[in-house]
C-alpha cells in the first residue's frame, strides 16, 4: 500500500540517491576498462530509455510502482542518470562475451540477485514505492533487460566495424 511520503522519507530517499551515486560512478572511475567511451555512453543511453519506457507505462500509465510519489516527480530526473549509468557500465565491463552459455546466465544471475538487493533497498529508503507490483515482479524483468543490455552492446560492436554505405 502506498502512504504520502514525509519529509524524512524525501532525505532518506535522496542520500540513498546521492550514495549510490558516490559508489557507482566511484567504482566506475577505478575499474580498468573493458568498454570504450562511446560503448559506455551508448549502453547507458539504452538503459535510460528502456528504464524510462517501462517507467512511463508501467509507472505512469498503470500506477503499479514509481519513484517517490505517485505521477511524474522531479526526483525521478536525478535518480536515474545517478543509478543506471553507472550499474549498466559495471554490468557490462565484466560481461562474459566469448565464454560458455551457462557463464552468461550465472552471471545474469548473479547481477539479477543484486538487482533485486538493491530494489529492497531502494523501497526501503523510500526512493521507490509499489502500488500493485511486487518484488519477485522484478525477478521476471532483470534477466530479459540485461540480456538485452548484452545484446545491445554486441550489436553496437558489430555496427562499428560496418561500412557506412554498404
């Protein structure tokens, strides 16, 4: 059940944002990298418009989630460059292209896992409230969306070694 948010679910939900932040794009900054800038920033466009696809039918559209409060909200606009960039670079650099099928979905699963981890927090920090949707919701979403991520990032390889007039 959804309840108006306080001024104290607001602080809570913004220093998670903030800490997210400060962790993500920190990690991001040290790891050696395996994706190119124009890989990472092309990746993490996609995450946004994916993210903000469902958000905008799921969320806006049926109500069953959202950020903050119900509707559009401002705070939205901050969290998500500060959360997806930065998991999706993460996600990706460490990607197993090139290795047995069944790495792929260990580690879709294990990210799916922290996923989920991250989720709870989120809804516990009051950054996302759920009007309908459920947890084990996510389970079905994650694994799709990062095979697509992957899928994006191979495509997005093979397009760069393509002429530009075929």
């Amino acid at each position: 059940m959804h309840h108006a948010p306080s001024a104290g679910d607001f602080a809570l939900a913004y220093l998670f944002i903030a800490l997210s932040a400060v962790v993500g794009y920190g990690i991001v900054w040290r790891i050696p990298k395996r994706l190119t800038l124009l890989e990472m920033y092309t990746t993490s466009l996609f995450a946004v418009l994916v993210n903000t696809l469902f958000d905008v039918y799921l969320d806006l559209e049926m109500g069953l989630y959202g950020y903050f409060d119900k509707g559009a909200d401002w705070g939205m606009l901050l969290a998500i460059p500060a959360i997806f960039p930065p998991a999706n670079i993460l996600y990706l650099n460490f990607y197993p292209f090139g290795q047995p099928v069944l790495r792929h979905i260990l580690y879709i699963a294990a990210w799916t896992g922290f996923a989920l981890g991250y989720e709870a927090l989120a809804l516990s920090a009051g950054l996302l409230y759920y009007h309908g949707w459920r947890l084990a919701f996510s389970l079905f979403v994650y694994p799709p969306a990062m095979a697509a991520a992957a899928l994006h990032l191979k495509f997005l390889r093979w397009l760069r070694h393509r002429p530009a007039n075929p």
